[in-house]
C-alpha cells in the first residue's frame, strides 16, 4: 500500500462503524412484507429486551404499538438481524486476520479450506445414516456441531500438512496447502451430493447460506464464540501488525512466526467455522470487507479488527434484507447476494494485487 494514501480518522471511523450497525438492525427488522416503523421498531427491542431482563416494571407502555409488529420484530426479524451482524462480524475479522497472517489479501476460510471442511461435516449429518451406515456414529451430532468440528479439523489438517510440506511454514505453502485440500474436500462432497437422493436439496440451500427461521436459538452460542476470539485476537494485536510487515521483523523481537501463525489462523478458523456451521456457507464478506478497511483505515489491528467487525456486521445485515425482500416471497440465500457483489470485488482485487507486484 502507499505510504501516501490518506488515513481516516480512527475514533471517527469507530463512530460511524457503531452507528451503521445500529441503523441496519433497526432498517433490517423494519423492513419487509409487513413494514413497522423505526421508532415502533425501537420500542419493541427496548419493551421485549427489558423484559427479558425482568425489567418490566421499568419498561414503556406498547398499548398503542400494533401486537402483530411485536411478534414479527422480536420473533422473526430482530434475532436473524443479530445472526446476520453477528455472522458478518465474524467472518470479516476472520478474513482480516488471515489475510495479515499470511500477508496475502485472497486468503480466507473459504480458501484454507475451512468451509469446505464445514461443509462435508454438515453434509455426512445431512445426508444421514439411512444412506451411509457407516456413518451412524455421525448422526448423534446436529449439524452445526458437525459443521464447526469438520471446519476445525479441516484446517488443522491443512496446517499439519503444510508443516510436514515445508517446516518454515511458508504463506505460499499454507495458501496452496488450502486450496488442494478444498478442492479435494469439494470433488467429496459433489459425491455426497449426487448420494443424496431427496436430501439434495437442503444440502444444496445449506451451502449456499441463510439465516432464515434460525430463531434465538443459535445467538448465544455465536456470541460468545465471537467476543472470545474477538478478545483474543486483539490481545495480540501488535503480533498481528509485525507479521503483516513480514517475518523477519516479527522474528526480530523474539516472535516465532510458525507459532504464531498457527495460533492466530486457528482463532480466525472458529470465528468462520462458527458461522458456517449456524448459517452455512456464505463467500465473499471476509474477502472484500478486510481488504477495503484496511486500505481505509490503516493496518493497524487494534483498530482494524474492531472496524472490519462493524463494517462486516452492518453489510451482512443489509445483505441479508436484500436477500429477503428483493424478490418477494423468494427468501434467497444469502450467500448468493454477497457473491452477486463479491465475485466482481474478488477478480478487482486479484488483479491490482498483481499490478502492485505482490
């Protein structure tokens, strides 16, 4: 990046980051087949929220909101708003990480393999042991469960392998190392797929992301995945701004670079194995939403990791709106609106990589 490109404002940025989330999840539970209004919106999250709280003595009055808004915001809306922010948190940060770690900005879950992983596990409980008795023992899992622990083990697989590849544990070796294995884990689950019979179809809608009717249900479980690893990484922030300048600064000041990297790509790999295994596979977000705050805001991580989550949050909530609502009563997955906008993004950002010599 040149040295010359005008750098935003940190605080300010964060500012404008916490204000676009917050405009999102009240445009996004706003928003739909039955339209509320923001300030009705608004009410209903602070009524249900405090009693949920058991503050409902503290709580505004809704006698004048209609009963039908309450349940469609708290019920429906609200809770896939926050899966999607959430989510898009997630992956940014993810993608962030790995694209500093091994200082390439085409490296993400979906590259290393992660989701590919993720997606063989959730396909096996899928698919079942009424076609494969051999996997029976798979069928006691649900498939986020199954999901999270084939994305985990995919990428210690691919790391074990590129260890064994080149003990130096290159970013070029680890790249590749990914690729090969996602390709490999993609000709397996085509097979899967073909096998499946009348499961094909959520197999398919399953890959291709979504947050609909997930409910409360998986909120907590996400959360508390995000803020830990979330906590994690920023504690090793200036890890993070040593290894994006390069190795040998790193290992200059005592840093092991192999440890670190397979510390902080296996932090990244559950922020992402996390979503795939609630949402499914969704592409693109943990690509273009590092790359372009990173250019904006600087390599700092103590301020990119927080940014990248605000800004991936608020365009997957957006994301997933449009999903919903661009052609009614299709709910379309949403991996295939982030894909729409992060297929073109992905080709731009591959070939001005190569235009700058990296």
């Amino acid at each position: 990046m040149s040295g010359k490109r005008a750098r935003i404002n940190p605080a300010a940025a964060l500012a404008a980051g916490v204000l676009l989330s917050v405009l999102s999840l009240v445009i996004a539970s706003a928003a739909g087949s039955v339209a509320v209004p923001p300030l009705a919106v608004a009410r209903i999250i602070l009524e249900r929220s405090r009693e949920a709280l058991s503050l409902g003595a503290l709580a505004p009055r809704l006698d004048d909101v209609n009963p039908a808004w309450a349940g469609i915001v708290w019920n429906l809306r609200l809770p896939r708003a926050l899966l999607a922010w959430l989510s898009g948190a997630a992956l940014s940060v993810s993608g962030a990480v790995m694209q500093s770690t091994l200082r390439n900005p085409l490296a993400s879950a979906y590259t290393l393999g992660v989701s590919s992983g993720a997606s063989l596990g959730a396909g096996l409980v899928i698919v079942g042991a009424g076609a494969f008795p051999a996997l029976a023992p798979l069928t006691g899992l649900s498939v986020p469960a199954a999901g999270f622990l084939f994305g985990l083990l995919s990428i210690a697989l691919v790391m074990r392998f590129s260890r064994a590849v080149d003990p130096r544990l290159d970013n070029a070796t680890i790249i590749l190392s990914g690729m090969v294995f996602s390709l490999f884990v993609s000709a397996a689950l085509t097979v899967l797929s073909a096998l499946s019979g009348k499961e094909i179809n959520r197999l398919v809608f399953w890959q291709m992301g979504s947050f609909a009717l997930k409910g409360w249900a998986p909120l907590p479980t996400v959360a508390l995945f995000f803020v830990l690893s979330l906590a994690a990484l920023l504690s090793r922030s200036r890890e993070l701004d040593l290894l994006s300048f390069g190795e040998d600064e790193a290992s200059a000041i005592g840093v092991s670079a192999g440890l670190a990297k397979t510390l902080l790509v296996g932090l990244a790999s559950v922020l992402a194995g996390i979503v795939v295994a609630f949402a499914g596979v969704i592409g693109f977000i943990d690509l273009a939403v590092p790359h372009a705050v990173r250019r904006a805001a600087g390599p700092s991580h103590a301020v990119l990791l927080p940014l990248s989550a605000l800004m991936g949050g608020s365009l997957m909530t957006l994301a997933d709106l449009a999903a919903r609502t661009a052609l009614p009563p299709l709910d379309l997955p949403v991996g295939a609106v982030t894909a729409l906008f992060g297929a073109p993004f992905f080709a731009w950002v591959f070939f001005a990589s190569r235009r700058e010599g990296r």
